[in-house]
C-alpha cells in the first residue's frame, strides 16, 4: 500500500518522523515506535460471538510490513498494548508475521493489555521490559503524572490514552482524529490498531497536537 506524507518533529536534537500510520520513525536508532497495537482484539470478540471482519488484524500487520519496508528501521518498539487478551487465533498471524523479518529487533514495553505469558513472546525473539530508556528518551506504556515527570530519567514516550483531537467548524460540524500529543515532558503516541478508537484529550496551549489524517499529519 502507498504510505502517506510524514512531518518532522525536532525534539532533544532527534529528528522524529511522525507517520500518518500513526507511529514514529525515530531517525538517529532507525527505530519505529507505535503504541496499542490490540492485536487479537477481533478474535477476542469474534470468540465471544460478536461478527468482526477478520481481515483487521491482518491489516495492522501488512501496514507494519510496508513501514518496515519503508523506513528500514533496526528497532521496532511496542509501547504496550500489543496484544489485546488471552491467547487466540490472531496469535497465529503475528507469527507467521515476525518470521518474515528475522533479524528485526522487537521490544515490548509491556502495558495493562499484555497478560500472554512471556514465553510466548521469547519464542518469537521479541523482548520485554517495563521500561527502556534509550538516550534521552524513555519509553513506557502509561503516561506519567506531573509529580512523576520532574523525577524522570528521560523525555517521555508512551501510550494507553488512545489519544484523539477534536475539531470544530463553522457549521456544527465536529470530527476527532488521532493525534500525536507532545508536552513539555512527555510525547503520547495515537493507538496504532485500527480496532482501538480515540478519546479526546485536553491539551494545554503549551502542547504540540499533531493531527493525523488519512494520508498525511498535521499541526494544529
């Protein structure tokens, strides 16, 4: 599939690209980085009876491999969420997925979502932390509180809030698009799952809100 147009965002001396796939090519470690994936969402549902197209899962996984063909990164880091529940047949895919790059490095900072035993990961020569910090940024899951921030080893890479701008116009109208949200301390990246949604934040007006589109991001 074509991939859309991306923006630079300097930050700490990095050139971070912020892609309309809703991930970040972090350009001076050749590492992507996407958040919430939620892979084995739709056989979740579907296993509790509720009709999900299945071609979902396998969408978030092709859009991946473009990424990956793209950008050549070395690095691919899940800011958590990656897997959505128990064990299901969705499992299956990211295999048959991983071993068409094997010498990928993957790192899961795990997130409240990532209850699969860890062999599971292992097996696929992906690796797990609660945390990693690559100089100068630290990479998690959830988002820290302000009291946290001021004691932080590093700028702050994280998801879980699925985050979401909204925006007006003249006649009524309102949309809410993904957004890349980026504070003085800390960066929460969109959910990269296309069975995720978005809840509207609040950013202050010190906050650069990325908006994602279709094919392209945004400033707002």
């Amino acid at each position: 599939m074509p991939l859309g147009t991306s923006i630079t965002h300097k930050l700490l001396n990095q050139d971070l690209l912020l892609l309309p796939e809703k991930a970040i090519f972090w350009q001076q470690q050749k590492a992507l980085i996407v958040a919430d994936v939620h892979l084995g969402k739709v056989g979740h549902f579907r296993k509790a009876g509720i009709a999900i197209p299945r071609d979902m899962e396998q969408n978030d996984l092709g859009v991946l491999s473009d990424l990956i063909s793209v950008y050549q990164p070395e690095k691919l880091i899940f800011l958590g969420d990656f897997f959505h529940s128990e064990l299901n047949t969705d499992w299956d895919w990211f295999i048959l997925w991983r071993a068409q790059f094997p010498k990928l490095e993957i790192i899961l900072v795990k997130g409240n979502h990532d209850i699969i035993d860890e062999s599971n990961y292992l097996k696929q020569q992906v690796k797990i932390m609660d945390s990693l910090f690559i100089e100068p940024f630290l990479m998690l899951h959830h988002p820290l509180q302000q009291e946290e921030l001021a004691n932080a080893i590093g700028f702050v890479f994280c998801g879980h809030l699925h985050p979401g701008i909204s925006l007006k116009g003249r006649g009524r109208q309102h949309l809410t698009l993904p957004c890349f949200a980026f504070g003085a301390k800390q960066a929460v990246l969109p959910s990269f799952g296309r069975f995720t949604g978005k809840v509207a934040i609040n950013p202050t007006k010190t906050d650069c809100i990325y908006a994602v589109l279709k094919d392209s991001v945004m400033i707002i």
